[in-house]
C-alpha cells in the first residue's frame, strides 16, 4: 500500500491532454515539494518535475505539475507514442523522515 | 555524470545481496547517494540513502538488515541487504541526489532471490 495515491491507469488518444492525479496528506505533499518521474520498459526512472512545477533541462514543456494542499497532478499536453509508460508521484515524508511515492500510473497511448 | 550497479544477479534465500555503485564524471565526495528498487509488477520503492560524509538515512522496513556506504577512495558506494527473502526480488537503482529528488540514476540491475 502506497503512502501517495495515484489512479492506476489513464489513457488518451495523440495529440490530447491527460493529467494524472496524487492524493498525499499533511505530512508529505502539503508540506514538501512534489517530483514526478517517468518510467518506461527496460529504462531507468526519468525525473519529470521537482518542486512542484519545474522541469529539467531537457523535459519538454508539454509536461507540467501542480499542487494544491495535499494533492498534486502532472499534466501531459500533446500526447504522443512515446508517452506510453508509467508515472510515479513522489514526496519527502515528515513523519517517516524520508521519501514516499506513488503506487505509480500506467499511462496507455490509444 | 554516470552510474553504474554491479552485483550479483541471484542469491538464495537467507544469504546477503552485496551491490556496489561506481560514479563517473563526479565526484562522490558532493550530493547525497540514493538505493531504490523496482520489484516486479510493483511501484519504486525508496532503500536508503547515504551524504558523501556517511551519513545515512533507511527506510524503516528495511533497516534492520540495511547498510549503506560509502568508498570516496574509489568513488563508490555500496549496500549490503542482510537475511534476503524473495519479497527482495527486485531491479535494484542506484542514484544521485537526496531522494525525492533523484536526476540522475543507473542503468538498474535485476536481483533474483531465489534457492
């Protein structure tokens, strides 16, 4: 059982927008900035976003993340083939003291 | 900047998973150092993580059978998971950064625990 709650799948169509979800709690993504990281077959985690919104160098502008209290979406805009894969929430943990994630989302590109 | 893991890729049951990070194009002796793994059909999970100094961070499940170091010496750092179970099948990471903020991970080896 994950601390962050992610839906365990999402779907779209090329070209569309597709947000995913993460619900934490007080402890974790209300107090602390959120990452996202991008897992596709046979690769290594990508970070996506830290503190909550910013980007990488090198990760596109058609992904975004946002946080409200304690739950935070990623955004994926202009959806393409490549997207396919999963995506992870994560958080530092005050309670635990250390990082926390997400079940993870499994992205499918219809 | 580079990563790499090595190790074993089976060990029995009960026996002790000894992995090793070697870092390229930094310096150990800057950043935090972090273990993740993937189990199969399951989400990252966070091992521990290490400051270039040697000071370390567990992750409660795992930390009496944890520990993380660190060879500035050689610009590695390792994990040793003690009394193995199958539950520790996993593609085990290494990576840079104090988690969650991991921009830099290794290729990741598969470890079979397994009799």
């Amino acid at each position: 059982q994950s601390v962050l709650t992610q839906p365990p799948s999402a779907s779209g169509t090329p070209g569309q927008r597709v947000t995913i979800s993460c619900s934490g709690s007080t402890s974790n993504i209300e107090g602390n900035y959120v990452y996202w990281f991008q897992k596709l077959p046979a690769m290594a985690p990508k970070l996506l976003i830290y503190g909550n919104h910013q980007r990488p160098s090198g990760v596109p502008d058609r992904f975004s993340g946002s946080k409200s209290g304690t739950s935070a979406s990623l955004a994926i805009s202009g959806l393409r083939s490549e997207d396919d894969g999963e995506y992870y929430c994560a958080a530092w943990d005050d309670k635990l003291s250390g990082p926390v994630f997400g079940g993870g989302t499994e992205l499918t590109v219809l | 900047v580079q990563l790499r893991e090595s190790g074993p890729g089976l060990v029995k049951p009960s026996e002790t998973l000894s992995l090793t990070c070697t870092v390229s194009g930094d310096s150990i002796g800057t950043y935090y150092w972090t273990w993740m793994r993937q189990p199969p059909g399951k989400g990252l999970e966070w091992i521990g993580h290490i400051s270039h100094s040697g000071s370390t961070n567990y992750n409660p499940s795992l930390k009496n059978r944890l520990i993380i170091s660190v060879d500035t010496s050689r610009n590695q750092f390792s994990l040793n998971l003690h009394s193995l179970i199958a539950a520790d099948t996993a593609v085990y990471y290494c990576a840079r950064g104090l988690p969650p903020g991991l921009a830099v991970w290794g290729q990741g080896i598969t470890v079979n625990v397994s009799s």
